[in-house]
C-alpha cells in the first residue's frame, strides 16, 4: 500500500479533521501532560521528542512550560500551522514515524492520544517502535498513551451523526479484521465526502511482544490520564511508559 493510498496520509491533512474534532478538551490534554512530567521529572536541558503531534497542541503546551520540543508528524498540513509557533526550543517537522528521526537525540519521546496502530501491517508497527526508540538516548524513556481496546469495543457506537460548524458527519463504526474501523461521510458545499479511520485492535499481548522486539524494557502501565495503575476492566487507556 502506497503512502498515497493510506487512510491517515489525506484524512489528517483535511481540514474537515480538524473540524469534526474542533471540540477536544485541552484541558484534559494539559492535565495529562502535567502529570507525566511530574512522573518523568525532565530537567530543563532534556529534548523531547512528540511523536506523531498533529498540529503540536502537546508540543506548544510542554514549551510554554519550559522544555525543548520537537513535533513530528506527516501532515503537511497540520505541521504547517505548528510552525507558526516555533522558537528556539521549540520546532516542528513533517516526517514519517517508521523511519528514524534523529538518532539518540532524545531524553523523552511521547507518543500520545492514540497515535500508534494506524499501519496495514503489523511489521510497520513494530518497524515505528524501533525508530522511536533509535530516536531516543540511553536510558531515555518512551510514553506509548493507546486507547483500553477491549473496553473502547465493549463500548463502541456503531452509529452516530454530529453536526459541527454547520457540517453533519455521519460515523459508523465496526471491528473488522482486527481493526477498529470509523467511516466518516458528510455533504459539504453540494460535494460528497467519505473518509476512514483505521486503528488496529492492539491489546497488552501485542504490545509487550512489539517491545521485547524493540529491546523496550516496560518501566510502568497506567490506565488513565491521573496515572493510576492499568485495569483491563476498568480503565479508559492503555499508558506504557518504557525505558530504552
């Protein structure tokens, strides 16, 4: 499959994305960020790398807090607009996260809200775990913050409709071959739209077996954005925090 062809290389450069997720709660963004770093305690000098940042929300708030960030994404697009906001401790990048970044360059990479698992195969995750830990520096740590997929299935709407800025998206949702897949369709200005979101199905069994392969040793599982202890049953996320 061509980088042209997959889901996430047009849905997140639309800006019809951005639009149907206009309503994201940054303030439970930043509570999360607030708690990682009063768990991972960065020093002022450490680099942290944001993976897969979209339009750098986590990476301008963690700035303005007084660290030197670095957001990565592949949508031109979004990562256009996070520019506007660069300063000396603080830029932006397109790039593919399979491929390695900057190596051992990086105190701390954040992988956040679910940006892992958007690839066809399973090769291509374990391939982007390996590049995310090349970015890091001995003894750096890695957050992986992955939706509780059991619990997102138990819970998943198959359909809904949601009217934002004038706009009524039309979303189904179903678990097919081991992905949880979204469609998204909606009329805009007399044109038809059709969009997909596909995240693979991935449970704590896959994801230690990815680390083992990438050489990540799991230093701690939280379950929420408070950082209390992992719950198959009961928590919303999946958080690894991982120590090369």
């Amino acid at each position: 499959m061509t980088q042209q062809e997959e889901w996430f290389s047009t849905w997140f450069d639309s800006p019809y994305y951005h639009i149907l997720y206009s309503n994201r709660d940054d303030h439970d963004a930043r509570l999360f960020m607030d708690n990682l770093l009063a768990y991972l305690h960065p020093k002022p000098h450490h680099k942290i790398l944001d993976l897969a940042c979209g339009k750098g929300r986590h990476s301008r708030y963690l700035n303005q807090l007084g660290y030197d960030v670095t957001g990565i994404d592949l949508s031109e697009k979004s990562i256009a607009y996070a520019r506007e906001f660069e300063n000396e401790r603080l830029r932006f990048d397109v790039h593919d996260m399979r491929e390695v970044y900057q190596r051992e360059a990086f105190d701390f990479v954040l992988n956040l809200f679910t940006s892992f698992g958007y690839f066809q195969s399973e090769t291509e995750n374990v391939v982007a775990l390996k590049a995310a830990a090349a970015d890091l520096k001995h003894g750096g740590k890695l957050v992986i913050d992955f939706m509780n997929t059991d619990r997102t299935i138990e819970r998943l709407v198959s359909h809904e409709q949601k009217e934002v800025q004038g706009i009524l998206f039309d979303i189904s949702r179903k678990v097919e071959h081991d992905f949880i897949l979204k469609t998204i369709r909606f009329e805009d200005k007399g044109q038809d739209y059709c969009f997909e979101e596909r995240v693979r199905a991935l449970r704590q069994e896959n994801f230690m077996e990815y680390f083992r392969i990438a050489q990540l040793r799991v230093v701690e599982i939280f379950g929420d954005y408070k950082l209390q202890a992992f719950d198959p049953e009961k928590s919303e996320r999946i958080i690894f925090v991982l120590k090369k």
